[in-house]
C-alpha cells in the first residue's frame, strides 16, 4: 500500500472517529437538552403557579380587600381584570406548549376551579358594585373562598408534581450527561487506539519504504543535489526497495555516469582545443589555398586567352595549309604539265638529232657527191669547170653544212642531255611535288587535328577556368566556413571547459585521496549556481554549416 493510501485511510479513520464522537455530542447535547428542557419546563410550572399568575392568590388578596372596603371597587374590577387576562394568557401558553403531561394537572381540576373562582369573584365584587345586603356578598365571598380552597388544593398537587418531575427530569440529565460523558470517552479512546494503530503502521511502512528516517534521506538528496556524490549511505540489512535504497543505487549509477562525463567531458575539451588549433591551422592553409587559387585562376584566365589565341593561329595556320595544300596541288599539275611537256620536248629533241642525223648524212653525201662531181669535173676538163666551181660551193655548203649540222647535233645532243637531265628532274620535281602534296595534305589533315585539337583545349582550358573560378569561390566559402568553425570550435571548447568545470562540482569517492576536488572559484561557483537550478540547461551552440556545405 502506498503513503497515500495510507494517509487515506489514517484520515478516514480520524474522521469517522470525529464523525462517531461529533454524533455522540449531538445525541448527547440532544438528550442533555431534552432532560434539560423537561427541568427547565417544571420549573416554569412552578414558577408560573408559585407565584402566579397561574396561582390566583393575588386575585383572592384584592378581592377580600374589595369586600372589606381597604380597596376601591373600581380599582378591584381593573385589577381582577388585569389578573384574569394574564392567567388565561398562562393557561393559553400552556395549551400551546403541553409541558410534558403536567397540563393534566395544571389545565385540568386546578384550572377548572380557578375558572370558578374567577367567576365568583367577579360575582362578588358585581354584588358590591350593585350595592347588595352585606349577606348577600358574605355568602358570595364565602362560596368564592370555597372555590379558591379548592384551587389551591389542585395547586398544591400540581406544585408537588411538578417538582417531583423536575427533579425527575434532572436526574435523567445527569444520567444522560454521564453515559455522553463516558461514550465520549469510549470513542475518544478507541479513536486515539486505531489512530495510534494505524500511525505506528503507517510509520512502520513509511520506515520500510523510506529505509530509515526521512531526514537521513532527505539529507543524501540534499547532498547530492550539491554535488556530493562520495557520502556514505546507511542502509537496513536486506534492504532493495526504500527509497535510501533507491538512492544509495541511484548514487552508484550517477557516480559511473559523472565519471564517464567527466572522463568524456575531459577528452571533448582536449579534442575541442586540438580541433580549435587545427581549424586556427586550417583557416590560415586556407586563406593560402584561397590566394594560390586566386592567382591559379589569373595564369588559367592567361591561359585560356594564349590558347583562344593559339586556336584561332591554329585555325588560320589550317587555313594557310589549305591554300598550300590547293597551291602544291596546283603546282603538282603544273609540274606534271611540264613532264608532259619536257616528255615533248625531249621527244622532239630526240626526234631533231635524228633530222640532224639524216641532214649530217645528207651534207657528208653531199660533201661526197660534191667530192665525186669535183673529180668528173676535172676530168672533164675546161668544160668541167664550171661545173667544178659549183660542185666546189657544193662541197662548201655541203661542209658547211656538215658542220653546221655537227654544231646543230653538238647542240641538240648537249640539249637532248639536258632535256634529259631536265626530264629526270621534272620527273623527281613531280615525284617531289606529289611528296608535297602529299605532306601538304597530312599537314593539313594534322593542322585540321591541331586547329580542333585547339579548339577542345580552348573549351577545355575555358572549363577549367570556370572551374578553378567555382573552386576559388567554394574555396572562400570554405575559408569562411572554417572561420566559423574555428568561432564555433572556440566555442565549443569554452563550453568544453565549463562542462569540465560543472562536472568537477560532483565529488565521487576517491576524488579527495586522488586531489581531484576542485576548489570552487568565481567561474565554478557561477557553475556551481547554475547547476543547483534544475531550470538551467547547459547547451552548445548550433553550428549552422550543414546547410551551407550543401549549399
């Protein structure tokens, strides 16, 4: 059962025991009141008969002065008027409210002859009023006294019942005032046993679940709660389940947790300074890079611009090598043209020495047939020798000619050795020129290449330098992500320190042998205050770079 059950049922029990008791008063009170109200209600009986009004002594009184002349009649008739009207106001009174069967007594015979006596007595004093003989009223008186003898008789008696019942009643008060007392006493000692009972149960529960006083484990909260995490527990033998158990293991468990926060929180600080001097190293190879990039960037944009230039050389170069390659080829024609026509030649040089041939065979016939008509001529005497003067030209031309046509030869063969000479080397100029062309054209094929080739690197280089542009870029970024990284590793290293500082305020065992107590200063007492507040949550700072490195 738990303490608020119990202190449930502790309060039930109180206050059925106040419910039981503040029943007894109230049926006490009620009984006491009763008997009281039956004393008090006798005595009025009695104080209502001695003296009256409910006594009509007073009326007999002021009568009997009437008749004997002490009393005006006038005033006599006022006052039996007046004493009349307050006994029935009485009678009524007591009709209203019966007073416990004594209203047998006092309205009953009593009352009857108090009526009686009532209307004698007015009779009487009717009688002296109206001036009657002395007897007449005498008798009148005497009848009236007769009455009231009576009555006061049946006063008598009730008087005598009355008081018999009020000391009846009052008996009955006392009696009931006794037993009130002694119940009273019964649930007051009843009440005091079961709240006792269950007090010395529920302090032997509360003891059972606390582990010991309450003060004990108040004061190992209030320890730990400073920090204090080397106190030594008290426990009961066998005790698992109290609540000093339950914060002696809790002490257990949070003395290895602070430990390993301590020892965690020891290591994140160093790692904290390491990562803070390698962000401070970090930020300055950056800031480096970032510089060694930006001029990277100028030599590529330089770059970029000597290669556009060299890709438009290039181009025009390929263009230079497509007009050489369409010039060669139409040299190649040409020299081909000029074979074909040092081939003529040299045909027609061939074919001229034969004609030279044959004209240097005609002239040495000639010569010879001159010769022969030179000889007949002599022969032939006088009339030869006209004949011999011609065949002598002959001769001479034919000589001439001869020789000419030798010269003519000489030259056509000297010529006819050129053209072949000429010939040879046409033939290996157009051999030469086809090597051209063909050269040409693999220069031009290769300028072609180059000129794309430069074209690609031009595209190429340009795509490098946007790239080294966005590297320079990210590369700044980057240096101004590792200065807020260094910010916040700074940060995070102070932050390091005052965890360092917050978990030094807990003292385990073995701190103190070891000097490991931290003496508080004005930071670790600020610590310290902060600690104690459970509304005070030491938190680091969120770095917003996730986002920006994807960014």
């Amino acid at each position: 059962m738990g303490l608020r059950a119990m202190l449930n049922t502790l309060t039930g029990i109180a206050l059925v025991a106040a419910l039981a008791i503040s029943g007894l008063s109230f049926w006490g009170s009620q009984a006491s009141g009763n008997a009281a109200s039956k004393s008090f209600v006798a005595k009025d009986v009695t104080a209502d008969i001695l003296p009256p009004p409910m006594y009509l002594i007073e009326m007999r009184l002021v009568l009997s002065q009437a008749v004997e002349g002490n009393m005006g009649i006038e005033v006599a008739k006022s006052e039996l008027k007046r004493l009349q009207t307050e006994y029935e106001d009485r009678a009524a009174f007591w009709r209203a409210n019966p007073p416990y069967g004594l209203e047998s007594r006092l309205l009953g015979a009593q009352h009857q002859e108090g009526l009686a006596f009532i209307g004698l007595a007015n009779k009487t004093l009717g009688l002296l009023a109206s001036g009657a003989a002395p007897d007449a009223v005498q008798a009148s008186l005497k009848a009236a006294h007769g009455t009231y003898l009576a009555h006061r008789a049946g006063v008598d008696t009730t008087v005598k019942e009355s008081m018999a019942f009020a000391d009846q009643s009052i008996a009955h008060y006392s009696a009931t005032t006794q037993t009130m007392r002694w119940m009273q006493g019964m649930g007051l000692a009843v009440a005091a046993v079961l709240l006792v009972g269950v007090g010395f149960w529920i302090r032997r529960s509360v003891w059972s679940d606390v582990g010991g006083e309450p003060l004990v484990a108040a004061q190992v909260a209030r320890h730990v709660a400073q920090g204090n995490l080397s106190i030594n527990i008290p426990m009961l033998m066998g005790d698992q389940r109290s609540i000093v158990a339950a914060l002696k293991e809790m002490q257990t468990r949070l003395a290895a947790v602070v430990g390993s926060v301590r020892q965690g929180a020891d290591e994140v600080a160093t790692a904290s300074a390491e990562i803070a001097q390698g962000n401070h190293h970090l930020s300055s190879r950056t800031e480096q890079q970032a510089s060694a990039l930006e001029e990277t960037t100028a030599a590529m944009e330089e770059l970029v611009s000597v290669v556009k230039q060299n890709a438009q050389s290039s181009e025009k170069a390929n263009q230079l090598a497509l007009n050489a390659s369409k010039v060669a080829m139409e040299g190649g024609e040409v020299v081909a043209q000029v074979v074909d026509t040092m081939k003529g030649i040299n045909d027609a040089s061939h074919k001229i020495a034969a004609i030279i041939g044959v004209i240097d065979g005609i002239a040495f016939q000639t010569n010879i047939l001159a010769l022969n008509a030179a000889v007949e001529a002599a022969r032939a005497g006088e009339q030869g020798r006209g004949f011999a003067v011609v065949a002598s030209e002959v001769r001479s031309l034919a000589g001439r000619s001869a020789d000419a046509a030798k010269e003519i030869k000489a030259l056509i063969s000297a010529s006819v050795e050129r053209v072949d000479k000429g010939s040879a080397l046409v033939d290996k100029a157009g051999t030469t020129m086809d090597e051209v062309v063909r050269s040409i054209r693999c220069v031009t094929d290769t300028m072609a290449e180059i000129n794309a080739a430069s074209h690609g690197q031009a595209a190429g280089f340009a795509q490098v330098g946007e790239a080294m542009t966005q590297m320079d870029q990210a590369t700044q970024k980057n240096a101004a992500l590792v200065e807020e990284m260094a910010a916040a590793a700074s940060s995070l290293k102070s932050q390091a320190n005052e965890l360092v500082d917050i978990v030094a305020i807990f003292k385990l065992e073995g701190d103190v042998l070891q000097g490991k107590v931290k003496t508080p200063t004005a930071d670790t007492s600020r610590v310290k205050a902060a600690f104690v507040k459970p509304s005070t949550v030491v938190t680091l700072p969120r770095l917003a770079l996730a986002s920006k490195l994807r960014a």
